[in-house]
C-alpha cells in the first residue's frame, strides 16, 4: 500500500476513534451515567487504538524516526496518565487544577493533532532532503 494510502487511513481510523472516545466516553453531561472506571478504560483503549493506528501508518515510512518519534511520545504520555491516575486513586494528593492539565495532556492525545503534527514534519524533511 501506498504511503501517502496508509496516511489517510490513519487518519480515518485516528480520527472516527477519537469522536467516539469524546462521544461515549467525554466529559460532557450525556456520560454522568457511566462509571469511572469504564470511562478511564475507554480512553485508554483509544489511546491504543490512536498509537496502534499511528505505528502502522509510519511502520514502513522512509523516515524512520518519524515511527520512533510516534511510538515514544504516545508511550511516554501513556505512561504519565496511568503513573498520574494511580497516584490519584491510591493517595489522593494531586490537586484539581493539575488533574485537570492531566485530562488535558490525555485529550491532545486523543485527537488526530499529533498525527497530523507529524505528518507535518514529514512533509518539512522531506522538503529539506530535497
């Protein structure tokens, strides 16, 4: 398959998966019914999804530190928000106001903005090369 094939098909999956995370399981009114624990559960799954997603997308890239690039920043965010969460649910020491910048970190992920941050600069190296 074709890289630039691939791009948009990512971006299709990565995009359709974060309208249903914000859908089914957002912060809005419509999901006060479900429970914590499904709605931490359901952002994590999309987080897989959106990373999974991505790695595919750049698995075969010429550049392959564009795939390095997106597996580690989307582990390394992983890592902080359940690291954070567990500190939350087992202390309960962190303030509102810094959980609410770790649900902030977490919806960036969950949206195509990384994705198409890196595409962008693929498009920027590939411009340099030539």
């Amino acid at each position: 398959m074709r890289q630039q094939t691939k791009f948009w098909l990512a971006l299709l999956v990565i995009t359709t998966v974060c309208y249903f995370d914000f859908y089914l399981f957002g912060e809005g009114y419509s999901v006060r019914n479900v429970s914590a624990i499904i709605r931490q559960g359901g952002h994590l799954a999309t987080l897989l999804v959106v990373m999974s997603s991505g790695y595919l997308a750049w698995k075969h890239h010429p550049m392959q530190w564009l795939k390095k690039l997106w597996m580690y920043s989307y582990i390394a965010g992983i890592i902080f928000i359940v690291t954070i969460g567990g500190i939350k649910t087992f202390t309960g020491i962190l303030g509102e106001d810094f959980l609410e910048w770790v649900t902030t970190v977490r919806q960036f992920f969950c949206t195509p903005l990384p994705y198409l941050l890196v595409y962008m600069l693929s498009l920027i190296a590939k411009q340099r090369e030539n």
